[in-house]
C-alpha cells in the first residue's frame, strides 16, 4: 500500500494479540486448555502477513506475541527426557492459557459493564444499527435475530475471503495509478448517505484490482474505527452487515471530512 497512499490505519485501537488468539480458538473450534499450538501459530502468522501486506501500524505487542508463540511451539518439539516427566514439568502452553482465561473473563466483565444502563437515566433508545439491522431481518422473515458486532478479526477474515475468491490472474494492472484511501472514504460515505446497511461482499463490488480492493478496506478500517460505520454479525462466521451509524447527509460532511483528512500522514 505504500506506492499507492500514505494513509495509515493504527490497529492497536481496535483489539491486540490476546484478541486474535481468542479469535483464532473459537474460529478453529479447539480447546482453550489444549490450544494445538503449530496450528495458531501458523495462521497468527498469516494475519500478521495480511497486515503487513496492509500497511496497518501492528503495535508491537503482536510481535511479542508472535516471539512467545514461537518459543511455546520450539519447547513443545523438544524431546522430554525420565527426569523431566518424572518431574511433571509444568505444560509450556500453561502461561499462556492463564493470560488468555484472565483476558477472557476481564473482557466479559467490560462488556457487561457497558451494556448496563447510566446510571440516573431513565429513557433508553435502540441504537440507529440494531434497529435497522432486527428491521432487515423482520424483512427476510426472520422473528427474533441478535445481531454482535464484530471486531476487525472477523473482518480481516472477511477480506481474506474477497481476495480469495476475486479471479487475481484475470487482471492486468499496467499502469500504478495512485489509489487514494480518501477517494475511497468518500465513494464508501456516498454509499451510505443513500443506504443504511449493505453486506460487507457489496462494497467490493465494483473494485477492478487488488489494489482498488485492499484501498476498499483500509477505508472501511478507518470508518469502523471512527465509529462512523458499525459492522454486525448474526452469529460468528456468517454474512458480515456494514451499517451506519450516524446520519451522513451534506451537513455531516462537510463538518467532518476535513477532520478525516487531517489524519493523513
């Protein structure tokens, strides 16, 4: 992405390492207590290679990470020998499943603070989102749907899955036109000035290159993280809904482009 823009997506905003390891183990459908370590460590890897290939600024604590996976995976190969077994030596994988049970239940506990009510209100309103969102499913016939939204894993997952499925070999990009992120920002906030809600395989619709794809993205990125737009999930691993989450109309852009823009680099 550097050849094409400047702009740059900090992710530590969203969610770090221990988010993606849990990610990883739902995804994957494998115990907590009995993480297949060369398995995760193999497709942590891979997200860190999307994001480098992204130009997304990984803070470093996913290198850590990464360093400690490794290191758990080299230990885990190493023959034990009598004494060692005698001695019951502690699993390599152990420190690492007390950090991710405690990350666990600190985040559950966070996320059952913010969905009580504040206290001394006592009107509460749905939010724009998931008032569309259960209108929309009324629509398809279905009676009662909870739509979670989802973090960036799920939509780092997402794009993989667009890259995977475009026909790569089928385009022949000869010229390197610059693709602005910004261009991209205000084609997606054009989108939902007409539409509350698309599915996140929409959006790349009309992109014509890898390039215009990945751009596609880091746009999306920066407009989820600016809480602009909001992206929900029926259930983990189903169709991904992109929903707005404030009412974009000419008086919101021009009040707020100009601070998006400043953010560039």
């Amino acid at each position: 992405m550097q050849d094409h823009d400047t702009y740059r997506v900090k992710l530590e905003v969203f969610e770090g390492p221990l988010d993606l390891l849990l990610y990883l183990i739902k995804k994957n459908e494998v115990d907590i207590y009995d993480i297949p370590v060369a398995m995760i460590v193999e497709q942590y890897m891979e997200y860190l290679e999307i994001m480098r290939q992204l130009d997304l600024d990984v803070a470093g604590d996913f290198l850590v990470m990464a360093a400690t996976l490794s290191q758990i995976k080299s230990r885990m190969l190493l023959p034990r020998d009598d004494r060692e077994e005698e001695s019951e030596e502690e699993d390599p994988r152990a420190e690492l499943v007390r950090r991710l049970l405690d990350y666990q239940r600190y985040k559950e506990a966070a996320e059952d603070l913010l969905a009580r009510p504040v206290l001394g209100r006592e009107v509460f309103t749905r939010s724009p989102s998931r008032e569309i969102m259960e209108e929309a499913a009324e629509e398809s016939g279905i009676e009662k749907t909870t739509f979670a939204e989802v973090g960036v894993f799920e939509l780092l997952e997402a794009f993989k899955d667009v890259l995977d499925r475009a026909e790569m070999d089928s385009w022949h990009e000869i010229n390197r036109d610059r693709i602005s992120i910004m261009d991209r920002i205000n084609d997606i906030l054009a989108i939902f000035k007409e539409e509350e809600s698309i599915t996140f395989d929409q959006l790349f619709t009309e992109a014509t290159s890898r390039a215009m794809i990945v751009a596609t993205f880091m746009a999306l990125l920066e407009l989820v993280r600016l809480r602009v737009i909001k992206a929900h999930q029926e259930k983990s691993f189903t169709t991904i809904y992109l929903v707005r989450s404030v009412a974009i109309d000419d008086k919101w852009l021009s009040e707020n482009m100009p601070k998006i823009d400043e953010q560039r680099s």
